[in-house]
C-alpha cells in the first residue's frame, strides 16, 4: 500500500482520560508505516510514558485548558514521533537515574519512564525550544536484516592481526578498478566491508543493515560510492552523509577498504568522487573523524586534501578495533577533525573568544579560509529573552554527548551546567559542546564556560548554526596525552593546545 501522508499531527487536552485516544492515534498510523507485532507494544509503551511525563510535569494550572501536540512522521527506515508542549520548564533528564533491580518491591519509580523509553525505542532525545516550548523524539526503526544473517561460519571467526597494515595481505601490484555509486545488491558488501575491518565495533550501527543503507542512499542522506575492479570483485566504500535534513556540510564517513586493497589507492580515489559527484542537495564542505591511536587514516584524510582543525578527546570506547593495523590502545580513542571547501566562501566576521583568537586564526587560515575574527561591538552579550535554544544528544554506544546551542538566552550558562550535570551523571564519558561563531555571545560566553571545566577542541565551519566553536568536557576520564598520535603538522600544534588547557591535564 502507498502512503499518502508522511506527517499526521493530534491535538490533544492534558487529560489522563484523552490517553488512549492519542496512543490509538499512534498505533494505527505506526501501522501504516510498516510496523507490526511486538514494534507496536514498544512504540505504545513510549508513547504512553512520554504523554504521561507531559501530563504530569508540563502543566501546573489544573483549571486552565492546555494542549499538546503528537507529531507522526514517516523517515527513512521508520517513524519519528514528536511530543511538542508550551508547558513550564521541565526535563526529564532530569529526574533520578532509574537502576533496575531483582526485587520489584525495591523498585522506585522516579525516572522508570525515561528508562522504558529509551528500551523501547531506538533514539530518544529532548529538545528545549525557548520560548516554543520543548519537544520530546521518539524514532523506532522497521526490522532489517543485520549482517550477522549474510554471514558465514567462516566469515565470523575472528581473524589475526597483522603487525603493520603494511605487512597484511595485499593484492599483487597495481590493479585497474573503477570507482562509483554504490548498486543496491552492493549494500550487503559494504555491510561485510564493515564487519571485516571493525568486527561490530563500529559506532553508527546504519552500517550493519544493508536495507538501511540502500534507503538512504535512496533519498541521497548518504552518498555511497564503491571501489571494484575490472570482475566486479568489491574493493572497498566511502560515503558522505548529512548530519541532518537541509545541512550544507556532509561528513566522509564509513571508509572501508578490505585488506588485500588497501595498498591500491581507494581511499583517495573514492574521497575524490564523492566530491566530485552531482548532489541532490547543496553541498559546502565535508568534514572527517580520523583516530589518533594511529597515523594511517590522518595520513590517509591529508591526501584526500582535508585540513586538521581540532582534535576531539576520549570520543570512542577502547573496544574499537582496525583489523591489520596494530593497536596497544589502552584508553578512550581521540580522533582529530578534519575539512575540505568544495568551495572556499567570501571572508565574513566571526566572533572568537579573545582567549582563542590567536588559533582559531591559524585554523582558518589551515583549511584556506579568510575570516576575520573581531570583537563585539557592545561590552555585554545581548539576548532576546532569558530562554535558549539547545538540542541535546547522547549516542550510547559511544557514551558520547553533544550540546548544540543554537540560540543563546540570558540563562544560557545555567542550562547548559544542567544539561551538563544530566550528562554526567548517566556516566556519560565525553561531552562535546557546539557555539556559534557568528553570534558575538560566544565571544563572552565561552569563559564561563570553561569555568566549568569545558576547554578548546577546535571549529567546524557550515554546521545549521553557522561556523562554530567546540569545546568538550571529559567526566573522569583516565587520559594520557603521551598515547595520542597526531600526524600533521597543525594536529601536533592543536593538541598542545588543547593539553595546556584542559583542567585535567596536570592530574
């Protein structure tokens, strides 16, 4: 059956009595976007426990009649479900961290609702919108095959590993091989790309379901393109994918080259045509992660024709694995960012912080770009109410946060120690903080921030919220600086620069 309606929206009182109505609503549209059997008691317990949490903490005034919206949108490979109010402050992030426990007498129920959402769907996140409110998403995936059903027994032994990449098995001299977009019956090589080079380590699982990827291929929210020679034998894959719906920057992510190719060029080769090949949609620069336990991917980005311009600390776990590539990695994996213009823009005035100014100069003038960094005109930052905009996300496998600000109120500071006391306290490992460049905020802001002991990471230019400032935050963290490899020039330069500022350095 062809859906008609991507987006259905229900308007709904903030009465426990109207509760069965809106989980119908969500159930039948879930329906109607595929789901069926045990997905649909899943995707009914959340909804029930997000409403409940809006219902019990959103509206103080029992006498007033206040709504609620439940937003229903069909997505690649599944439905996205937003509970949007205008009600008083509140986040459930908040409440106490929910630890289950044998004995159901022992239980307690403070914050059990946030812990069935979280099992019961595949993403969780809560937006705070300022002045429009906050919105709690839900995101379920359809059921896809995972790789593990493609393999054979043989395929899920664990192979050894060489001593250098140099050293692992490669093809004998140079071979002629053709690179382009990916053909749907590929996804399951590049699925099995995956698995060989990082077992299911890998921090974005997208990789491990080969419909996954023929669909967001489908709509160009991931670009793929593969290496294969002259039999059509799968060398390797590269892509670039959206962070999000209408960004204008792409991150070069899911590079994989099976072993006995590695020694052929793909990675610069595949790198060039996915910045050479027509989009769909507007393309700025892209933008890259290369892990710092070793050199060989730096290496490898630099000739692709990136520039370092920060280095994000303790981001992976240590179970991260590279087969053929020897790995004493015994703490939290780094990994320096990377940039590359498809074409440098017009030089424009950004905002940095005076304590930063000098570098993040020098970073720009790294990956070619001409901004000029001033101060603000005013001696105080000026905001349009005491609210913020910040999105917050937690990727769990990686135990890794991000805090984007995309609009500063005068509360600013006190939300963001909040988010970053929630954050710590779910035992989140490494929190990365996003600022705006191009807001003169920043250029006041960020001080006191670091007061709470965020420090430098590095910019990222063409984000949604313009050219941004990153800063990170490590929640005890064991890190040595001396087991960081930074290969180029800028990166050894950056995370000096980064060690002479973070508040732990010296414990």
């Amino acid at each position: 059956m062809k859906i008609r309606h991507n987006t259905l929206k229900l308007s709904a009182p903030c009465d426990l009595s109207y509760l069965h109505i809106v989980q119908s609503f969500v159930r039948e549209t879930a329906k109607q976007f595929g789901f069926t059997g045990d997905d649909l008691n899943k995707i009914e317990l959340a909804i029930e426990e997000g409403v409940a949490n809006v219902m019990e903490h959103a509206f103080a005034d029992e006498d007033e009649i206040n709504t609620f919206d439940v937003i229903c949108e069909r997505i690649q490979m599944g439905m996205r479900i937003i509970i949007k109010e205008k009600g008083i402050p509140f986040d459930p992030r908040q409440l106490p961290r929910f630890a289950p426990v044998d004995d159901i007498e022992q239980v307690a129920s403070s914050g059990m609702g946030v812990f069935l959402m979280r099992e019961s769907m595949d993403e969780v996140a809560f937006l705070n919108l300022g002045p429009e409110g906050k919105e709690t998403h839900l995101t379920k995936f359809l059921p896809a095959k995972n790789i593990e059903e493609y393999l054979t027994d043989a395929e899920r032994k664990v192979e050894p590993r060489a001593q250098e990449i140099e050293d692992a098995p490669q093809a004998a001299g140079k071979i002629d091989y053709t690179v382009r977009r990916m053909r749907p019956e590929e996804a399951i090589e590049i699925s099995r790309c995956a698995y060989k080079s990082h077992g299911y380590t890998f921090f974005d699982d997208h990789i491990y379901y080969p419909d996954r990827i023929i669909e967001l291929n489908a709509t160009d929210e991931m670009i793929s393109a593969v290496a294969v020679t002259g039999d059509n034998q799968f060398m390797g894959h590269g892509a670039l994918v959206y962070p999000e719906p209408g960004a204008r920057i792409a991150e070069l992510t899911f590079v994989f080259v099976n072993q006995e190719y590695r020694s052929q060029g793909c990675m610069g080769r595949l790198s060039q045509f996915l910045m050479d090949t027509p989009k769909r949609h507007a393309l700025d620069g892209v933008y890259g992660y290369s892990v710092a336990n070793h050199v060989f991917t730096q290496r490898g980005t630099l000739r692709m024709g990136f520039n370092d311009c920060g280095i994000l600390l303790a981001t992976s776990p240590i179970t991260w694995r590279f087969k053929g590539i020897v790995d004493e990695n015994d703490q939290r994996i780094s990994v320096v960012l990377s940039f590359r213009y498809v074409e440098v823009p017009p030089p424009r005035t950004l905002f940095a912080p005076p304590q930063h100014r000098e570098m993040i100069v020098k970073l720009y003038e790294n990956i070619r770009a001409g901004h000029v960094c001033a101060a603000p005109e005013t001696d105080a930052p000026s905001f349009a109410g005491n609210e913020s905009v910040i999105e917050t996300s937690i990727f769990a496998s990686e135990s890794c946060g991000e805090i984007w600000v995309k609009r500063y109120g005068a509360r600013a500071v006190r939300e963001i120690r909040g988010i970053l006391r929630d954050l710590c306290l779910k035992q989140i490992a490494a929190i990365n903080l996003f600022l705006s460049l191009e807001d003169p905020a920043t250029s006041f802001i960020t001080e006191e921030l670091e007061k709470l002991g965020f420090f430098f990471a590095g910019i990222l230019p063409e984000t949604g919220i313009g050219d941004v400032l990153i800063l990170q935050y490590l929640n005890n963290v064991a890190f040595d600086y001396g087991k960081v490899q930074a290969y180029s020039d800028m990166a050894k330069e950056i995370l000096v620069y980064i060690q002479a500022r973070d508040p732990n350095a010296s414990l």
